[in-house]
C-alpha cells in the first residue's frame, strides 16, 4: 500500500554558519553585498604584472598569498625590482625567517643538549579543590558519625554492666578459670582437663569438662533494667557454666571402717552419704564443682587400684571384693572396710537406717590412702637423676649400685618388688590396733596397780608402722632408789621388749602376753628395789634368785626372792615376790632364842647358827607401799 | 651350671635382637653464653617437668681413653665420675660414630652404651693399653621433660694439682671458654623417629635464646 508522501525540495543553505548560540540558534554569516563582492573579486587582480604572466602568476601568488605560513623554501622567488609585490615579498620573506628560526628552535630542542621544553605549569583550579574538600569532609563525617555511635552503645553497656555488678563478664571468669585449671579450645568449643594425668596418675578414666556461656537472662543485656525487685534471679551466678562428665558428678569420699568380726560377713553396709552438700543445686559455683568432680575422679582411682591389688593378693585370709566395698582382714577378728562412696544428687534420700558405723570412719587412715595414692604418683613423675650426668634417667641408687657391686638375682628381684597400697593401709591399720591394744593394757595396769607406780611415756615421733613407748617402774617416794625401765616397740603384729639388762622379748599380738610381761617385771622390780633399799639402811645383801626353783610352781612366771641380813647380822629378812600370790617376808633372828641343848647338840656355840625364819603378817604391817613397808621393818630390826 | 649360663646368653641374644637394650642415643647439641644462661634457665625450669624443685645440680669429672688396635680406627672409651656423690658408681662409656643424616633426620643418632663400675674402672683400662687422651670438669643443671635430658653445663679445665678438684690444693678449675654447652637427648632403642621428632621440637621451644642442631664434629 502505498501512500504518497510529500517531498520538499530545498537549496542547501548558501551562507556559513558564523556562529552556534548556547541556545542553539544559527548566525549565520550574512551573505555579501554587491560591493563586498567587487572588492572581493578586484582583491585577486594583479595589477602589477603583465596580462600573460599575470595570468600564469596570478594563481601561484594568489596561493602564495593565501596560506603565508606553511610553504616550504622553494616558494622564493627573488624578484630584482621593486613592484607591487614587494610588500608580499618582505612578509613573506619575514614567514620565512619566522619559520627557519622556529625550526632550528624546534631541533635544537629535540637535542635537549642547548634547550628544553618544559611545560608550563597550568594555574590550580580552584573551583574544583573546593569541591573536593568539601566532599572528604563529607565522607570523613559520615566515617566518624559510624564511629562514634559504635563507642556510645559500647559506653552505654559498659556502664550497665559496671551498674549491675550481679553478673561477671564471661571473659573475666574464664581467666579466672583459666588460672586454676587447664583449658583448650577444641574447634570453636573450650575444654579443660581435671585429671591427676600431669601430676603422675596413670588412670585411664579422663577427667573432660567443657565450658559454655551461661544463658543469658532476658533483663541483661543493652536495654535498661527494669525495677530490680521483680524478676531478678535470687541468686548471682556466674557468667559461665562447666559441664562435667556424668559419672564424675556428686560429691564422693572413701569409708574406711575398722570393725570387730560381724556373724555374717556381708551384712555390713555401707550407707551413702548422710551428710549434707548435695550438689542437686546447679548455681553451685564452677570452682566447687570441678574440684568435687577431681575429687570423685581420684576417689575412684583410689578404689580401683585398692580392688586390683584385693584381688591379685595371696592372704592368709583372703580379701573380699563386693560391688563398692572392700573387705580385708586385719587381725584376727578385726576387719578393715574400705567403701566408695559415691552420691549424685539425684539420688533419693538415702534409707533411713542409721548408720552407727559413720562415727568409726576412720579419717586418718582415709588421709593415709589418699597420701598414698599419691605417693605413687609423685613417684611416677619425679625419677631420680643419674649422676654423673651422662647416665640413664629413671634407676634408682640401688639399681645403679646393683652392678658394680656385684648384685645377684635375687638382690634384683627383691629391688623390683614393693608393696602394694593394699598391703600398706592394711599394715597402717594393724599398727593402730597393736597401739591401741597397748596402750588399753597399759592403762589398765596402771589403774590396777598402786604399789610401784607404772609410769608410760609414748614417743612423740613415730611412723605409721611403728611407735615406741618406754615404761617406768617405780615406787612412790622411792623413786631415786630403784627404777626399771622397759621400751616397748609396737609394730604392726608384734610388740619387742627391751628390757634395762639387756633381755629382748618378742611378744605376739594378743594383748595378755604384754600384761604378763608387765607383771612379771613388776615383781622383779619389787626384789631389785629391796637390794637398793637394803644398800640405803646398811643391810647386808645375802643372796637373790631371780628366777627360784623352791617352792610352788608358779602359773605365771618365776618366783624371785633375796635374803637380807642386818648390819650386825642378828637379824636375816627374806624375802619372796611372785606374781601371782604377791609377796612373802619371813624373818629369822641369828641367835636363836629357843636353843636347848639336847642330845645331838650338847655345845651352847650352836645357837648362833640362826633359828628358823618366821613370816611377817604383811597386811598387817604398817607402811604406805612394799618398800615402806621394808624400810620401816629394816629399821624396827636394826639394833645397833 | 652351663645351662644357667646358656641360658643367660641366651636371653642377652634375644633382647639384643628384639630391640629393648636402649643403645642410641638421639642427640642436639648447642651452645649459650654466660650471660644468657640465667634466661634459659628460667625457660627450661617452665618447660620441663617438676617446676616445684629447684634444677639439678651436677659436678663431674670426666676421662677419655683410647685404645690404639692396628690397622683400625682407635677405640674411645670414656669414664666419668660423679664428683658431689662419691658413692654412686663410676660411668664407662662408649658413644659411637655420629649419624648425621640428611635433613630430614631432625637429630644426630648415635650408639652409646654405659656401664656402671666400681673405681678400679681407670687401672683396669690403663692395663689393658688404653692411653688417656683428656680430662675435663663438667659443671651445670639438668633437667628433664619426659624421656629427654637437658643439660646445661660448663666445662673446665682440670686443674693438674687438683685431681678434680676435691680438695682445693690446686685452685679452683679454670673455665675452659665463656658458654655453655646445651644439650638434649633421649637414649632408646633402635628406629624410635617419634623420639627424635619429639626432641626436634622441644629444641624449636628454646629459639631464639640457643640455637640447637646436628653438630658435625668433622666439620668444625
């Protein structure tokens, strides 16, 4: 389809464009007058020259004369005469010398050896460095208000924080944390370690806990408190949470019992924990619940080691193992109960059967477990050190001795041999029953006893294993004349007795060897204390037994006796202790009364051989003890 | 009788071959100056175990004997006594060729066996032919971090009127140069390289207050 369309038809536009507006609108340039015109056209004649050559000169001249500044030299033409043209001549002469003199600046420039170019320095534009001020200025304000509403919130928490002191930064709770236990950071969580393996423990269990940000309550925080009365936790706690491991919670301790021998040997129980500090509560604070849980950690190390050694020992009586409970025989009737006792706070309240057995928990010989199993571990990290230097780390002095002296097999492999903890806390036990069985026995003598007094002096040094105690045997107000002294060494299942002469007696574990002993010394102690005495009042000393083959034999040891005479020597004491019927004093007077010559004996000489001993009623005698009672018949007996 | 000793021999045999005797000694050697000593010290106290006792001591005198075979390199043998602790045993030692290895061998191994003897040790070497080469006193700290042993020692010149310096007849003895000589070593079995990595890296903790490496004593 086809529409016609008009087209117009138009002369392009004759006159130039003089000028563009900034509106857009054309100048154009107005086209020439007719006079304009004229003047332009008679501009090209050359009025000077001939037709012809003007004809041929015209259009080179007029060129010539149209672009002055860009001909080269070959353009000069030297004309003889002044004509016309000679002002065209001069000027275009003067071009030329103007550009030789710009061309020969222009390569003697290009040397730069004689003359450089430099650049002129263009003036700063002011306008656009203001603008450029002005627009840091703006970018560094809007930097700095960025900036500085940072810091004011920072400030404002800050000042909070500071405000309500009730919650510690988490940060500064976990350096505290960080300075009493050893912390790692596994990946993005914190883990720490609260096991004895640094210090020299060998035990497999780890002691893992893990710390976490306690959840943040819903009033801390940017915003402003509300009113502290409503919604404040009762409370504190603490900015961070640890997370110990299940079976490491709660509170544990070792029971240790010593009991007499039960009819049934299982029916000793052993009850969980009565007393208090249940850790149900979880605002207990971090310090208490690590340290608990390494307590837990190394009661059970304890008791692990404890029920290995139970069951590999050979013993006479052979030890029991029953769930958390150890039974071992310590003298015979006497046992030994070490139990775990282990409380979560979960559990419900423990049976109410009272637990008579809590008062003989023995502390010290639980201190002395715990002392033990550390010991081992001591032992495990500190070796000795080798000297000189360039030895082996870890053999002791003896095995380091061991070869130059020649040591054999069996030297070595008592070296390799120690005791068990077992063996040692049983031992413990055994020397505080021999001690206590002592000292009862001691006491009873004592309280029995008046006549010479019994006085017992324990050693204030003593180990475990053994004590020393040194008995005193003397008589009231005579104590200067005689004494005997004993030592007794308590060990763990047997006393020794050493005795002032000299005489060493081992006794057994049962508590009436000792007191036999005690007696008998006792009575000895009588007889030496009358030779002393008898020393003091002049009385000559006789004879002594200790130990007298005449009369009745004795259930408990052996009679002594000594026989006295005066210093004149009309009278004679003897006396006669024993243990078990006391003490006899018999008399006898030199001259005798009743001498009567008869048929055997005519001579009067014979009544000084000595009558026949009568005995002293010595209860009836006066005196305060046996040696007063001595001394006093000495002195009624004494004639001068 | 002889089975007994069969027996023993025997048994010498199979531990020799199933690798328990600890016959290598894996070594780093270096040195510190007197004045920086203190430091290192302190930094090995923190390092190594049992920082609540104070650092070993240790005061020996030490005596290099050789025997001259034909035709071999001559036989080093070395006894050492502890001069603070006259009771202990002397020390007699032999410490074998160096392996050096390449580079990633991080320290020198070497075969070093010693023996505990009695005092006759000297007189029974100078019977069999062996000369003494030198002496020397050996004073400083040792300390002790797992299997290895660091020592920190000075070494001195024996004094000849001394006799090691147990009675002061000859003066004190003369410090042979103003260092210490450090050192870190593990004696063990044979192809323990977790040993020598370990030793590695303790040494890399001691930078850069001593230097310690493979010393390559024909080198020096």
């Amino acid at each position: 389809m086809a529409y016609s369309v008009n087209i117009a038809v138009e002369a392009p536009v004759e006159n130039q464009i003089q000028e563009i507006t900034y509106d857009g609108q054309e100048i154009y340039q107005s086209p020439l007058s007719m006079s304009e015109n004229l003047s332009k056209l008679a501009q090209k004649i050359d009025f000077t020259k001939q037709l012809a050559e003007d004809v041929k000169k015209e259009p080179t001249d007029s060129s010539e004369s149209c672009d002055d500044e860009a001909n080269s030299k070959e353009t000069l033409t030297y004309q003889s005469s002044l004509w016309p043209w000679d002002s065209v001549r001069n000027k275009l002469r003067n071009a030329l010398t103007e550009v030789c003199v710009l061309s020969d600046v222009l390569a003697v420039a290009k040397e730069k050896r004689y003359l450089v170019l430099d650049p002129v320095p263009q003036e700063p534009q002011e306008v656009k460095q203001m603008v450029q001020v002005f627009a840091r200025k703006k970018a560094l304000a809007g930097a700095a208000s960025v900036l500085l509403n940072g810091a004011e919130r920072l400030r404002t928490s800050h000042n909070e924080m500071a405000r309500n002191r009730n919650t510690p930064d988490f940060h500064i709770e976990l350096l505290r944390l960080r300075q009493n236990w050893r912390l790692k950071k596994v990946s993005n969580s914190i883990v720490g370690d609260l096991s004895y393996r640094t210090a020299g423990s060998k035990y497999a269990q780890t002691g893992m806990f893990e710390v976490t940000k306690a959840e943040e309550e819903p009033t801390a925080g940017s915003s402003p408190p509300p009113s502290p009365t409503n919604a404040a936790p009762p409370k504190p706690g603490s900015a961070l949470r640890v997370t110990v491991p299940s079976e490491l919670q709660g509170v544990a301790y070792i029971e240790v019992l010593c009991q007499k021998d039960q009819e049934d040997l299982c029916s000793s129980t052993i009850n969980l924990l009565g007393s208090g500090t249940t850790s149900t509560n979880p605002d207990v604070h971090w310090q208490q619940k690590l340290e608990a849980a390494q307590n837990v950690l190394f009661c059970k190390e304890l008791f692990n080691q404890l029920a290995k050694e139970a069951v590999q020992l050979q013993a006479p009586i052979p030890h029991m193992v029953v769930g958390n409970q150890i039974m071992a025989t310590v003298l015979p009737g006497i046992q030994l109960i070490i139990g775990l006792c282990h409380s979560t706070g979960s559990d419900k309240k423990p049976p109410p059967a009272p637990p008579p057995q809590k008062s003989d928990h023995d502390h010290v010989l639980e201190h002395s477990l715990h002392q033990l199993l550390r010991e081992v571990h001591h032992r495990n990290t500190h070796h000795p050190f080798p000297h000189p230097a360039s030895g082996a780390i870890g053999p002791s002095k003896k095995r380091c001795l061991a070869g130059p002296i020649a040591a054999d097999r069996y030297d070595l492999l008592q070296m390799t041999q120690g005791q068990t903890l077992l063996e040692q806390i049983i031992q413990q036990a055994q020397h505080f029953f021999m001690r206590l069985r002592t000292e009862y026995v001691l006491d009873t003598i004592a309280k029995e006893v008046k006549d010479p007094l019994i006085v017992s002096h324990w050693n204030a040094l003593n180990s475990p294993t053994q004590s020393c105690v040194k008995i005193n045997i003397m008589t009231h107000g005579y104590d200067t004349v005689c004494r005997t002294s004993l030592v007794v060494h308590v060990g763990e299942k047997s006393l020794k007795c050493v005795c002032r002469d000299g005489r060493v007696m081992h006794m057994s574990y049962e508590p009436q060897e000792l007191r036999d002993l005690i007696f008998c010394q006792i009575y000895q102690h009588q007889i030496n204390a009358v030779q002393a005495l008898a020393k003091c009042m002049g009385w000559q000393f006789l004879s002594n037994s200790a130990h007298l083959g005449i009369g009745a034999v004795e259930p408990l040891g052996n009679a002594s006796s000594c026989i006295l005479a005066s210093p004149t020597g009309d009278r004679i004491i003897a006396v006669r202790c024993e243990p078990q019927t006391g003490v006899q004093v018999a008399i006898a007077q030199s001259p005798r009364k009743d001498f009567f010559p008869g048929q055997l004996v005519k001579e009067r000489k014979w009544e000084n051989l000595g009558g026949s001993f009568k005995e002293v009623r010595w209860d009836k005698m006066e005196g305060k003890n046996f040696l007063n009672k001595m001394e006093l018949l000495m002195a009624s007996l004494t004639s001068s | 009788m002889a089975q007994s000793m069969g027996t023993a021999i025997d048994s010498l045999n199979a531990a020799y071959n199933s690798n328990i005797i600890p016959n290598q000694e894996y070594l780093l050697q270096g040195s510190i100056l007197d004045s920086a000593v203190e430091v290192l010290l302190h930094r090995l106290r923190g390092l190594c175990d049992n920082v609540d006792s104070s650092p070993e001591t240790f005061d020996d005198h030490e005596m290099c004997f050789s025997i001259r075979v034909m035709n071999t390199p001559p036989l080093v043998l070395r006894v050492r006594r502890a001069l603070d602790h006259p009771e202990m045993p002397w020390q007699l030692r032999y410490i074998g060729q160096p392996e050096l290895g390449d580079k990633s061998r991080p320290t020198i191994v070497r075969s070093s066996l010693d023996i505990g003897t009695s005092s006759t040790v000297v007189e029974f070497l100078t019977e069999l032919g062996c000369h003494l080469d030198f002496e020397y006193i050996t004073k400083g700290y040792m300390f002790r971090k797992g299997r290895m042993k660091i020592t920190v020692s000075k070494i001195f010149k024996v004094n000849q009127g001394n006799e090691g310096g147990s009675d002061g007849s000859g003066g004190p003895p003369k410090p042979l140069s103003q260092s210490y000589l450090v050192e870190v070593s593990v004696v063990a079995h044979n192809g323990l390289d977790a040993v020598a990595e370990d030793v590695r890296a303790f040494a890399d903790q001691l930078r850069p207050l001593v230097l310690l490496d493979k010393i390559d004593y024909k080198r020096l």
